[in-house]
C-alpha cells in the first residue's frame, strides 16, 4: 500500500494535502544541515534525540530528510501520515532491522515486539489470546493484592517520613504485575531487598538503546565498563527467564490439563512449544517472556511516574480525582472491574498524560519494499522516523494544547485518540495496553485514596527532565506522603 497525506476531518482540523504532482526523492526534502560524513550527528544527544526531532519537524514541517552518520532517516511528523504507515505492517513496513540484530548480538530471541512475517502473526495471536480483557479480569484479585504490596511500602515510607525514588517503586510494582499476569509467578521485588531484577532490566534496557542509537558497532572493538555491566546484567535477566520458564514447566508437568488449560501467557506459548505448533519454540518461549518483561515494565511505571508528577503540579486536577476515587473507590479491597471503569475522570488524566508525556515519543520502521509515502519516493529499506508528538501538543489541535487539562478527554474523544497515539495504531498496537491502564488505575487509586502527596520533587527542584532509555523517563523523581487517616 502506497500512503498519502489524507485530509483529516475537520473537525481535527488537518490542512488538506493536494495531490502531488510529481514524486520527490528523499535527498529533495528540507532537513538540518549537516556534516560530511557524520551528518547530523553532532546535532544531536541521544538522550534527548526525541525532542531534537520535534524541534526539527517544527522548523522544516511534517516531513523532512535527516542523516545520523552513515544512517539516512525519512521523518515524519504528521499523524494522519503516520498512521497509515503504521497501519500498513507487517507487509509494507517492518520495525527498525537495527534493534532485532543488537538484541541477538546480545544473545536474546526476538519476541512479539521483535518479530516479523508469519512468525510475529502467531507470537501475536497467542500473546492476544493471553491479553483479553476476560484473562485480565480473572487476574484482578492478584493485581489487588500486588498493588496492597506498594501500598505498604509506601505506608512505611510516609510513616517514617522519608522520601520515595518513585519510579523505583513504580517499576517494582509493574515487573510484579506483568509477572503474575503473565508467567504465573509472584516474584514479589516490592518486599524485596535492593538487587532485584528491575536493576538488571535497567541496564539492559538503556544498553540496548545506547547500541541500537549508536552509530558505530564500537563494543565489537572495544568494550567499555559499561559493556561489562551490560553483560553481567543481561546474564542476570536471562537467568531470571529461565526460572520463570522451568517454574512454568514443573507447574506443567504436576499437573498435565495445564497444557489443554494454560492459566497464562507463558503457559499457553510452553503449551504450543510442545505441541509443535508452527512458529513456536522453545526460543520463542524465552523472547517473548523477555519482551514482556521489558516492553510492560518501564512503560507502564514511566506513565505512572509522569502522572504523578502533572498531577502533583496540577491541585484543581488532583483535588478532582481525589474526590472521584473516595467516592467511588473508598476501600481498595472492594475494587471491582466495574468501579475501576467507573473512574472517567481518572481515566482522562492518564490520556491526558500520555498526550503530554507519551513514554514512546517516536517509533521506527523500515519500509519493506519500494513505496511512496505521501509525494516521496521511498526505497525499499528506509528507515522511517515517526515522530509521535508533534500533532498531539499543536494548537491545531488541541485547544490550549500545553496545558494539562485531562477534562478535554472526557465526552467524545475519538477525534484525540487518532492524533494522540500512546499505544502506537494498527495491527502491531500495544497489546498490554487494557492491562496497562488497569495497573495505573488501581496504583493511583491506592495512592489517591490513601495518601495525601505532600512533594513530588526533581533532582534540582525544576521541570522533570525527559530522557529517552528506550522509552522516556522523568528524571529522578522523588515523592513524600503523608497517611489519609482512616
Ligand atoms: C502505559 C503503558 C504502555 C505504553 C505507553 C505502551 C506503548 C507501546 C507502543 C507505543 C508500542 C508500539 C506499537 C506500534 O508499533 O504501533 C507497544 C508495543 C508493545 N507493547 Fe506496549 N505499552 C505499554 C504497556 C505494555 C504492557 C503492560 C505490555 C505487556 C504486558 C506491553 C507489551 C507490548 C508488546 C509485546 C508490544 C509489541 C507488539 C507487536 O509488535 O505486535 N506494553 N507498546
């Protein structure tokens, strides 16, 4: 499929793009000047490339032409644009090549999130069968009791007046979430000592984006400490995967129905592994509880992390979700599906948050066969940068759009959620998302409901920081409590 800039209904307010009258090549776009050989590099930081790329698609528009040394990128900012690219996979594009070849330099398997073709449409359609809402509300019981598990660290914490490294805390609670929902396993890092495997997921988590952002292969020439670290750390994770699989199979093995009945994720893809399922093996088993690992941890508790914090700078909107979890949800114990879908207003400051601090600010594709993307001739093999924020904080768009104002989410907001697209679009759309929200509505129910948020601070007292470890974090936040009595 061949995409075009369509008009976007008015009502989102989308200039119409003419039809094009001839095809551009990529090298005739607008784009930052830069230097022989390396290009733009020296324009850019790495921790930061997100909001270089932005700044740029406001100077040269919604699509322009980058170099980052050897590496030519097609940006687009555009979301109509975008989401027909990301509409168009597995067949017309793919995810970025570079990330799936430093991901088996470094020894793991590609997972959902890695996988192309026909492999990733059975990993999908098998992560999908694990994912509905249906498996997620039969596991609402064990995310209460985990997220009672946050509520008593923090408890502590507020009692002795210290302050909390929020997203320490926050990762904790969802790497014991995704744990429990996916591989049947309480791993129980919330009641945990300080080497958990949240550490290690760190660091292999920014190692991996160091390399895949890299320009040049340099670890296979010289290794830095930092290398070093990386390895201890991704030998440490991949330890931790083969105790979940070797749990799940020991479960399989006492009991055999498991393997008509998978209770979960892990389960169900031992259960196909197996049965020689086509597309399944036991390496597959081991990346995608990987991928799980990583692609539900750091977002999620990122989310979280960024929501507190707007929340925090925001009393009225604060004050406002407050009053909806008290009323709503008075005991976290008594939290049922129906109430936590009760809770609109809640709801609206996670979209709200997302649009303004989306954790995935731009996703990478490559296009899989000679195409056109709007009136640009794109060879097969380009590497399509898509800027995920730049609509979604436009006053084209978005009313007042810097502001944090979560009502605008509340009524219809169709219209928002096709320019402000948190979870990605199309067939490759985050399939964690249901659970995602469900883990941010019972965390700030438990904290909303029980705690006051006295501080919620950064390192030097200013704006939280953005800063990209593959997916983009506040940075250092910290936050003190102080007990609702009962
Ligand atoms: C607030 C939390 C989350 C955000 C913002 C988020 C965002 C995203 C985004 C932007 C993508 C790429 C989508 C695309 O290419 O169109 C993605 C993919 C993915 N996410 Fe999430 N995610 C979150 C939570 C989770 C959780 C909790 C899990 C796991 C349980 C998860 C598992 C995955 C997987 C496996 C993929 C790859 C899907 C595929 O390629 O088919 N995510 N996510």
């Amino acid at each position: 499929m061949d995409v075009h800039a369509e008009p976007s209904p008015p009502a989102a307010g989308l200039a119409s793009a003419a039809a094009p009258q001839r095809l551009r090549s990529i090298e005739e776009l607008p784009g930052p000047r830069g230097w022989p050989l390396v290009g733009n590099l020296p324009q850019v930081r790495m921790a930061r490339i997100h909001q270089d790329m932005e700044r740029w698609s406001r100077q040269y528009g919604p699509l322009f032409r980058v170099r980052l040394g050897p590496t030519r990128l097609l940006v687009v900012a555009d979301h109509v644009i975008v989401n027909a690219l990301l509409r168009d996979r597995p067949d017309g594009f793919r995810r970025s090549s570079r990330l799936r070849e430093v991901g088996i330099e470094m020894g793991g398997t590609p997972g959902l999130f890695s996988a192309e073709g026909d492999a990733w449409r059975q990993q999908r359609r098998m992560v999908m069968a694990s994912f509905t809402p249906g498996h997620i509300r039969a596991f609402l019981p064990q995310l209460r009791a985990v997220t009672s598990r946050l509520q008593e660290r923090w408890r502590k914490a507020a009692q002795a007046g210290v302050w909390i490294d929020l997203q320490a805390d926050l990762k904790r609670f969802t790497v014991d979430a995704i744990a429990g929902l996916a591989f049947g396993t309480e791993v129980n890092t919330l009641e945990s000592g300080d080497d958990v495997i949240q550490r290690h997921l760190d660091i292999v988590l920014s190692g991996l984006y160091r390399r895949v952002m890299s320009p040049l292969p340099y670890w296979r020439w010289i290794r830095l400490p930092a290398d070093r670290q990386l390895e201890r750390s991704n030998a440490a994770v991949r330890k931790a995967i083969e105790g979940f699989v070797a749990a799940a199979r020991d479960r399989m093995q006492a009991d055999p129905t498991l393997h008509e009945h998978p209770r979960n994720l892990l389960e169900a893809m031992l259960a196909a592994a197996d049965a020689g399922d086509a597309g399944v093996d036991d390496r597959d088993v081991a990346g995608n509880v990987s991928t799980m690992l990583f692609a539900g941890e750091d977002t999620t508790a990122n989310t979280l992390a960024w929501l507190i914090w707007l929340l925090h700078r925001h009393p009225d909107a604060l004050g406002r979700a407050q009053l909806e979890v008290r009323e709503a949800v008075p005991d976290l114990a008594a939290l049922t599906l129906e109430r936590v879908e009760a809770l609109h207003y809640l709801d609206a400051c996670a979209s709200e948050a997302m649009r303004l601090k989306p954790v995935a600010p731009f996703l990478g594709i490559e296009a899989l066969r000679d195409t056109t993307i709007a009136d640009i001739r794109v060879p097969a093999r380009t590497l399509v940068w898509c800027v995920m924020r730049r609509d979604s904080v436009d006053d084209r768009y978005f009313q007042n759009a810097a502001a944090f104002e979560p009502a605008r989410w509340l009524g219809d907001a169709a219209a928002a959620k096709r320019i402000a697209m948190p979870f990605g679009s199309g067939p490759r759309i985050c399939p964690g998302r249901y659970l995602a929200l469900l883990e941010i509505k019972l965390a700030m129910t438990m904290l909303l409901g029980n705690f006051e948020v006295i501080a919620v601070d950064t390192p030097d007292g200013g704006e939280a920081r953005e800063v990209m470890h593959f997916t983009m974090n506040p940075v250092g936040l910290r936050m003190r409590l102080r007990e609702r009595p009962n």
